[in-house]
C-alpha cells in the first residue's frame, strides 16, 4: 500500500481489528488486517499478533495466514506458539504452520517436524506440505524460480505465496498454449487424485490446474472435493477463490451446503463464493449466515463473504482499504 500510515492510524487498524470498542463488525475488522498486511512491516506483525487472544477461530485462521504471507521472521515465535497451543482450534494450528512453511525459515524445521505425527490429521499434512515447500524453496529448482521470478519483466497473475509451487512446467505462472491441451490437464488431474502420490506434489499439480485456469481445468479441481482430506479439500476451495471462475460456483455451492463435510472446507468455500460474486451465490450465502444449524465458522464467513459480494458489486476500487474508514472517521464533520 502507498499510503504513508501515520501512528493514529495504526493506532486506529490495531482499534478496529482488536475490537477494542466491540462494536466492529466482522467484516470490518478483515478489512483492518488486509490493510495491516499490505504494510509489511513489524509494527503490523506485532498488531497483528495481538488478534490471537480473539474467541473467533476465523478470525485468528486469517491472522495467521496473514503473517504468512508478508514473510516477516519477527512473525515466526507468535506462529510457532500458536501451532505448539494444543488447546486452540485446529484450523488456526494448521494455517500457522502453513505460514511457517510461507516464510520459508530453515530454522523452523525442527518446529514442523515435532507435529508430523500430531493427533490432529490437518495439522499433520500441513506441517508435511510446509516442510517439503522448504525443502523445495531451498533447492536448485526453487532458488532458480526465485532469481527468475524477480528479474522477469512479467507481473504474475498470482502474488500470493503458495504452500506448494506449480508443477515445474507452469512455473512461470503463464501457461504456454500447450499447456492447456486435453492430454496435460488429464496428467494434472491424475496427480492431483492420486492418494498414493505425496501431498505437496498433488498440491503441485493444483496449482498448475489453477495457473492453467480454463473450465476444463476447473473441472479436474471439483473432482478433488471427493477426496476424504478436509485440508486438501480447503485448498481446492481457496484456489476457486482466486481463480474467480463463475465455473466452479456450482461445486462451491454444494460444498457450502454439505452440513457434513468439514467447517474447514465449507468456510473456504464461502468466501470463494463470496469473491466470485456472481447473482446466484448470495441466497446461499445469506441462509447460511442466519441458518440457526450453522456452526459458527461457516456462519462467519458467510458474513465476510456477503461483505465481499457487495464490494465486487459496487465501485470501490480496494476491498482491503482500512484506511479509507479510518481517514473518514478522523475528518472533522
């Protein structure tokens, strides 16, 4: 974010994600850390960091994913308590260790490794995921992806910091027109299904079939919502989230109504609903978010989702723009 940040309004996002007034709404308080997030810098670690004494287990999910993604080491120590918190939700461990893995840290190692066998399955295949994109990360292969993304000229179509990179063929992140042949998405799509086959390259193949984008590809995605994996399910969820295909609303959709697959699943599924934002998906959004039956995670994210869905159908131009209510709030009436 350009926008120079001056302490009141530091003062003012850490005010409105803490709910320190407790009266911010929810949706209002993502918008505070999407804002903190694009500052990239410790005094926001720190706010940030502050979120996790919250009740909300999305909330703090996205805390957590937030760290992950300004990759900051002073956000490590705050990542690893949360992940070594056996009392705290699952889906807040898990994206703390996949925010470990983000930034990539080889120190940090040892941490995931102690969690490899933990009770909890999501948490187990995450710290598996994180270790290997370490691994990877630090190999011939990733530090040559690393020299080229920064000296390529291209602005890639994803910026986000994935738990796994594409498959080496789509690493580039612009697929090539022989990429998007029947024959690659068929090979995508058998790694991406094949259980035997360990979790970071199925994750791999994902994100091929995201960076490849057609409807084709989007369909090889849906088929893993048949896998019995509620972190691998999540994550089909969130690519749909950033491909914003209007394809994959249909799969979403039944996910979103599927009162038994996992929280996890469904709360991600939501909010790719929410960011694809077509006409169809907010009746489903807005029963979920009142529906007396609906766990509080996937109720929650309706919220954030509907909030979503009015912003990409109105003329805002930045949905993480906490400054802009908090500039508002401060101008003289």
């Amino acid at each position: 974010m350009s926008d120079a940040v001056s302490p009141s309004e530091l003062s003012a996002l850490r005010a409105a994600l803490l709910n320190t007034s407790g009266t911010v709404p929810l949706h209002d308080r993502f918008r505070a850390l999407f804002t903190l997030k694009s500052l990239k810098n410790d005094d926001a670690v720190k706010i940030i960091s502050e979120g996790f004494a919250d009740h909300s287990a999305l909330l703090k999910h996205e805390l957590a994913y937030c760290l992950g993604q300004m990759k900051l080491v002073s956000a490590l120590p705050v990542l690893q308590s949360v992940l070594e918190n056996l009392d705290e939700d699952p889906m807040v461990r898990h994206e703390a260790a996949e925010a470990i893995g983000a930034i990539s840290s080889p120190d940090f190692k040892a941490v995931l490794m102690k969690y490899l066998t933990d009770p909890n399955r999501s948490v187990r295949e995450t710290c598996e995921i994180a270790l290997a994109k370490i691994e990877w990360d630090n190999s011939e292969e990733g530090r040559q992806h690393l020299t080229s993304k920064h000296s390529s000229d291209q602005t890639p179509a994803y910026t986000s910091i994935d738990p796994a990179p594409p498959s080496s063929k789509l690493l580039s992140g612009q697929p090539k027109p022989d990429d998007l042949s029947e024959s690659t998405i068929v090979s995508l799509r058998t790694t991406l299904l094949d259980t035997s086959v360990p979790l970071f390259q199925r994750y791999r193949a994902m994100f091929a079939l995201r960076n490849i984008g057609t409807p084709a590809a989007v369909d090889a995605l849906a088929a893993g919502f048949s896998d019995d994996s509620a972190l691998f399910k999540h994550e089909i969820a969130f690519v749909f989230g950033q491909l914003l295909s209007a394809h994959s609303v249909p799969s979403l959709i039944n996910v979103l109504q599927n009162a038994s697959e996992s929280d996890m699943v469904r709360h991600e599924a939501a909010e790719a609903l929410g960011g694809i934002a077509t006409p169809e998906v907010l009746p489903h959004l807005k029963e979920w978010m009142t529906r007396e039956d609906s766990p509080r995670v996937v109720r929650e994210s309706c919220q954030v989702a509907i909030d979503m869905w009015e912003y990409e159908n109105s003329g805002q131009f930045q949905y993480a723009n906490g400054l802009e209510s908090v500039r508002v709030e401060a101008t003289p009436a």
